[in-house]
C-alpha cells in the first residue's frame, strides 16, 4: 500500500481544496458520488436524481472483480463527496483506495447488511453436496460473497443508508434523499413480492449456475444454489467439480444450467451435454444492461428464466 499512499498524497496536494463534504460550496453545485460497479450507481442515481452526479468505477464491458483503477479514477475517489463500494476483497483495488481516503464519506455495501453469506468448508470436502445447505460448499474458504445486490432487499437497505449520508452532505436536499430511498424501497418490496410468489411451488429448487453470484437470492426465496466455478467468475473449476455438479445435476433432474452472457458457456455447455440438459442466461447484473433496460427489467426476465428451470407454476 506504500506507492499507493505516496501517489495519493501527490493527488491530494494537486487538488488541494475542491469541493467536499463540509466546504459550503461543494453541496450546492452537486455533490460527487461514486460507485463501484453497476448496481451501486443504479442504486445510488435513484437516491440522487438530480442534485448529484454519479460516477461508476467500472467501465461497460469490464469484469468488476479484481477491477484495476487508472490514475485519473484515483484521482476521483480522492476527490468525491461520497463513495459506495464493496469489500471484503471483491475490488481490492478500490478498497486500497478508501482505506486511504480521510474524510471522505465511504460506503462498504456489505457494512448494511445483517447476515453475510461466508465460505467455511474447503472444496475437499465436498462429497455431501445433497444437503440443502449446499452453496456454503461453494464459496472459498474464509471468502464473503458479495453479491447482495441480487436480493432486493438488501438492496433497499443500501438504499436507505446511501441516503442518510447523502442528507448529511447535502441537508438542503435531506427530505428529497429520504422520499427518493422510500420509493425505491417500495419498487423493491414489489420485486421482491413478485419472486416469492413466483418461487413458492416449484418441481425443483435447485439451482445450477457457472458464477456462483446468486446465493443471496437463493437464500431468499428458498432455493438451493450449486455453482461450478466459485463467487469469482474467471476462476477456472478442476474437472473433478465440473464432475459433481453434473453428478449432481443429473441426480436432481436439473434441466437448465445457467451461465452469464459475459463468461464464455464452455463449461456449462460440458455439464448440460452430459446431462442433456440446456444452458440458459442468467444475469447477476455486475455490468450495466444494455440500451434502457436496468435493474428491475433484469431481475424481472431472471425470474421468469429461473421460474422456468425450475418447474414453478
Ligand atoms: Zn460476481
């Protein structure tokens, strides 16, 4: 973390003075906020509207694990009012970051929430995958996953905090964050809502996925994730856990493995031609979607793919 200091401290001294939490000026020309990755600048925009400008860290197209900053995105976190993130590893890059920002108001999205999903077991141990507790096989050991945006109501509870601090830099605008935090609870409560009803009857809950990005989902409604490759997309599964998730899929009488459009399907084609299953999207919205379609629209055609699978009626 020592260059990291250093080139921060060159920045700070550059920038000396602009605009920030407790400098008058700053609020009323609209405070900076940035996020991560996708979801947090979905949340945190609704939250805003239009008395901040949102910036997110990710470019369109880039992994947002492991994603790495260019100098300038250094430069903005020194420079912002407000910061939303995630920790526990998911982005160490922009966790080296905050951990060196002083007075900036920082959010670690998994601080607002209550129960975290963590990996306990190593992948030796793997032979009782028919229990229902399944999903903390998968994670790595000692590993958090980060994925919480994918139960919507966390999602409202992050909401709700990014507004709280938003009131504090900008307490002309407090009962706006307030009111904008309520309704987007509201639309999540819904979603939520829909997936519950949904998932309630179902021939099967298990559900087979290559990222193992939606076990907070699955915790949520009841249902079951087995993942091939691990919380981390690019990490490569040996071919003895391809074996048992097919194994496991055909003991189940899965019918769909799922893969996310921006990973290549090689390894869920492998499993769903063993089994002669079909291989299916599933979006764990780390990327911003395409053309006008957001966050509910993406979670509203997951459901219905994973409705499907699942035999729910
Ligand atoms: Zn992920």
């Amino acid at each position: 973390m020592r260059p990291l200091a250093l080139a921060l401290a060159l920045v700070m001294l550059t920038v000396g003075g602009c605009g920030r939490a407790g400098d008058d000026s700053g609020a009323s020309e609209g405070a900076e906020v940035i996020a991560a990755f996708y979801p947090l600048e979905f949340v945190a925009t609704e939250i805003v509207g239009p008395n901040a400008t949102v910036t997110n860290l990710s470019p369109p197209g880039v992994e947002p694990h492991d994603l790495e900053l260019a100098p300038d995105q250094v430069r903005s976190l020194a420079q912002a009012d407000l910061v939303v993130y995630i920790g526990e590893g998911f982005q160490p890059a922009v966790e080296g970051v905050v951990g060196e920002l002083s007075g900036t108001p920082t959010i670690d999205s998994l601080d607002t929430q209550d129960e975290l999903i963590e990996g306990g077991d190593s992948h030796e141990d793997e032979a009782d995958h028919e229990d229902e507790t399944g999903r903390s096989h998968d994670l790595e050991e000692g590993a958090v996953d980060p994925h919480v945006w994918l139960d919507p109501t966390r999602l409202a509870s992050l909401g709700n905090i990014i507004a709280s601090e938003m009131a504090e830099i900008d307490t002309d605008n407090a009962d706006v964050y307030e009111d904008n935090a309520a309704a987007l609870a509201g639309a999540l409560n819904e979603l939520d809502e829909e997936y519950s009803a949904a998932l309630e009857n179902c021939e099967r809950n298990e559900l087979v996925v290559s990222h193992e990005a939606f076990g907070y989902l699955t915790d949520r409604y009841g249902l079951e994730q087995v993942g091939v490759s691990g919380i981390d997309p690019e990490s490569e599964p040996s071919p003895g856990r391809v074996a048992e998730v097919a194994e496991f899929a055909r003991e189940h009488g899965v019918t769909t493995i799922f893969f996310e459009e921006q990973v290549a399907p090689d390894i869920a084609q492998v499993i769903a031609d063993e089994i002669g299953a079909r291989v299916e999207v599933l979006d764990p919205l780390e990327f911003k979607p395409e053309g006008d379609s957001d966050y509910f629209e993406v979670m509203r055609s997951n459901l219905d793919s994973i409705s499907a699978a699942l035999g729910c009626n």
